[in-house]
C-alpha cells in the first residue's frame, strides 16, 4: 500500500518542462495529410522541441544543420545568398504556428556509420568563421536577418555528443580531440554572447552520458552502489568522465560563457536520478551551481522496442518526468516525438494505426499540470509510486504513476471532488469513476486527478 498526502496550500516551486521533446512530429504539406500530427505538441502543452537529428538522414540533409544551412564554408558569411534556409524556415514557421519554441542544435547530426566514412562531424576549419556563421543564423530567426524571422528563440546549443566515442576513429559525432571541442566551444559561446548578450542562453555539450560513476562511486564522490559491468567500467564511459571534467577545467579558466549545460541519459528512472544529482554535485563544485541543467535526450524504454508504445513506457517516462521535478534539473526533452518513426526511440505514435499512444497521453497529462504553473508538496511513502501535484488559482491537480510490476492500494487525504483519468495501453487519459481518497492503481498504470 501506498500513502500519499497533499498539501496544495504549500507551493515548493514551479512546474518545469519536463514535458518537452526532441524531433518533433513535422510532416511537409506537400505530402497530403489532411491533419498535422504537431497538432498533438499544442494539445499537450509541449512548451520547446530540440532540433536535434532532424538532419542528415532524418532530413534528407536539409533541415537545421550548419553544413544544410551554410553549404559552401568558403563562402561569404555576411552575404544572405549564401545560406539555404528554405527547409528549416518550414520546419520552424510550423513550431511557431503550433506554439512550440525550438531549441536549436547548433551543429550536425549523428553519423552512425562513420565507420565508413565520416563527412559533417569533423571540427570546422575556422571556429572564428563557424561562430560568425551561427550568428547569423540566429539573426535571421530572432532579429529578421535575411528575409528572415523573429521568433525570439531562447536555446542555442552547441554541437552535441562531442563525447560520443574514446576514441576519433570510434566517434560518430565528432572527429577531433576532447580539447579542439573545448576550443569550439569557448570561441563560439564567446562570440554569441557578445553578440547577443542576455537575449538567448548560450549552453552545450549535450554530453553522452555519465555512467562511469557507477565503476567506481567513491572516486566521484557518489554515495551508490558499485557495478563492475562492462558498460559502466570500461574505456569508452571512462572517457566520457574525463571529457566533463576537462570540458570544465577548461571553461573555468578561459571564463567561457556557459547558460545552461545539457546532458543525455537512455537508463531506468533509478539511474537517471542519480545521473541528475551527480551532475548538481560536479557544476556545483566547479561554481556552475546556478546553470540550467537540461536533460534533452533521454528515454528509459527504448530497448524494449515492443513496448516503446506500451503501458510500461508510458509509466516509467511519467515516473522521470516526476523524479526529475523534483530534482533541480531545470527541463527533460524526450527522444522522440517522431510521426510514426519505425526505430526504436519514437513513442508518441502507434506504429499501426498511426494514433497517438499511452506514452503521448502521460506527456498530454503533465502538460495539465505545467499549465496550472505551482507546484504542490506531494508526498509518498511506497518505491515505485511517483506524483506530483500542481495548482493555480481556479485549479488543483496530481499526477501519479505506478511504475512497479504489482498493482498497489493507494491511499490519499483527497476528496471526492477529483475527476479520475486513467492512463495505461487500454486507456487514453479515459476517464473513470473512481474514489480518489483509496483506489487501486493497476501495475504500470498512471492516473490524473483533476479538480476545477
């Protein structure tokens, strides 16, 4: 059994976008639908979309990355004629209709065959050219530069996955050293701050994953349990380490500009919290402590491909988005919101009958809670239960999610006045008659009780 008590007179902050996504779900017009599958981002209250991999083979080399933007480097890059934003203007005019702020990827997008051959993920030849290059491509989508926009975007990110591989020949997202990234870094977050100032929030390095702190707690100073597997102990986790503490060295001393510092995570809920608390610790103690810390690629379902559209998925993205609130972690974008991807990350959409899925109504559901704005103490004295609650002036809310493989008894101090809707592969946010002071809620089940 479950106990669960709410106090929506104690607000112990805001609700945050832990809802946000990455590659949203754009179709072309010119491919017939007679609806837009973005329609369903506005509808959950999705507040940002990262524009990451929604180049190269995503996008047919097209959309958002520097090289589909500014193809020729030798080229001019004050002159307009020079960039090729016709692909990415759709895509963004279409986030901008629908009420999505982009987050944008200032770089490439992965090449999973760089064993092959590598083309777009070598280090620029000319970071002070590649930095006047992103200028003004944020000129054009927020001051109107080139016939273009002002959208006023917040997030630049730049380039992603530096850390991918221990070593250049392994590395899909980057073929130079830990330091020439570094490097890139600091002249162009230099640059755009200088150009731009307050006005966006400049941040990187969309790191791989921190996993290592598993093979050895004590040395990152982690009070958890040590796993000797492989995947946290050998080379390639180890140089991920080394490359975030050399990444802040180097930022430290060079006093590079640094708004917000992103991070990736594809493990279980349990695992992603203690990546959260660890990444608290290290910014912290290098003096970053007020940074936004953004996890903008995670998803803890992805290798059960079956069931990336199941009740297990939808409950334990929703048991995240709650362990993460309540964390500093300022926002989670999820990979991905595709429109029916046949990989393995997309979870938005049934693969068959192409509609929306569970794992989009538990996002549907906390977009609920973000639009009533306050968050609301919440407590809960079971493993594997998360909620979360919210309030604004004429609403209250709370979200909970049974994330174990047991159904659980749950009680609460709530009344009767509380609508039910259930949330699992049977029920999409149904509605249900429920007593929400004890109820049953079922294993990998989450419900929203909602009070006008």
């Amino acid at each position: 059994m479950a106990n669960i008590n709410v106090d929506f007179e104690r607000i112990t902050g805001k609700i945050k976008p832990m809802h946000a996504v990455g590659q949203p779900p754009f179709i072309h017009k010119s491919e017939a639908l007679d609806f837009s599958p973005m329609q369903i981002l506005t509808d959950a209250n999705i507040p940002y979309s990262r524009l990451h991999d929604v180049g190269g083979p995503y996008g047919s080399y097209r959309y958002v990355d520097i090289p589909n933007i500014f193809r020729d480097f030798d080229a001019d890059e004050t002159d307009p004629e020079a960039y090729d934003f016709a692909f990415t203007d759709e895509l963004l005019k279409a986030l901008h209709e629908y009420g999505v702020e982009p987050y944008f990827r200032l770089g490439v997008t992965i090449e999973n065959q760089r064993y092959i051959k590598a083309y777009r993920i070598h280090p620029p030849k000319d970071y002070k050219k590649w930095a006047r290059i992103c200028e003004h491509i944020i000129r054009h989508y927020n001051e109107g530069w080139a016939n273009g926009f002002h959208y006023g975007i917040t997030y630049w990110e730049i380039w992603n996955e530096p850390d991918n591989r221990h070593t250049p020949e392994r590395n899909k997202m980057w073929t130079g050293s830990a330091e020439q990234y570094y490097e890139l870094y600091d002249v162009a977050a230099r640059h755009l701050k200088q150009c731009f100032g307050d006005s966006i929030k400049v941040g990187g390095y969309a790191a791989t994953g921190f996993y290592g702190i598993f093979a050895d707690p004590e040395k990152y100073g982690m009070d958890i349990e040590k796993r000797d597997d492989i995947r946290y102990s050998g080379p390639k986790e180890q140089y991920r380490m080394q490359f975030l503490y050399g990444f802040l060295d180097y930022i430290k001393e060079h006093n590079s500009p640094m708004d917000f510092f992103s991070w990736h995570s594809y493990s279980t809920v349990d695992v992603v919290t203690v990546l959260a608390d660890f990444i608290d610790k290290v910014l912290t103690e290098y003096g970053y402590g007020d940074v936004e810390t953004h996890l903008n690629e995670w998803n803890n379902s992805h290798n059960r491909i079956l069931n990336r559209t199941s009740s297990f998925a939808s409950a334990n993205v929703t048991a995240t988005m709650c362990a993460l609130q309540n964390k500093k972690t300022s926002m989670l974008m999820y990979y991905d919101a595709r429109y029916v991807a046949l990989g393995a990350y997309a979870g938005f959409y049934d693969v068959n009958t192409y509609e929306p899925c569970c794992v989009y109504y538990a996002f549907k559901a906390f977009g609920v809670l973000y639009a009533m704005g306050n968050q609301a103490k919440a407590e809960c004295d079971a493993e594997g239960i998360y909620v979360v609650a919210a309030t604004d002036q004429n609403e209250k809310g709370v979200l909970l999610t049974n994330a174990t493989d047991c159904d659980q008894t749950i009680k609460t101090n709530l009344t009767e006045n509380f609508e039910a809707f259930l949330i699992d592969e049977n029920h999409l946010m149904t509605k249900a008659k429920i007593n929400p002071a004890t109820f049953v809620l079922k294993a990998n089940q989450i419900i929203l009780l909602r009070q006008k």
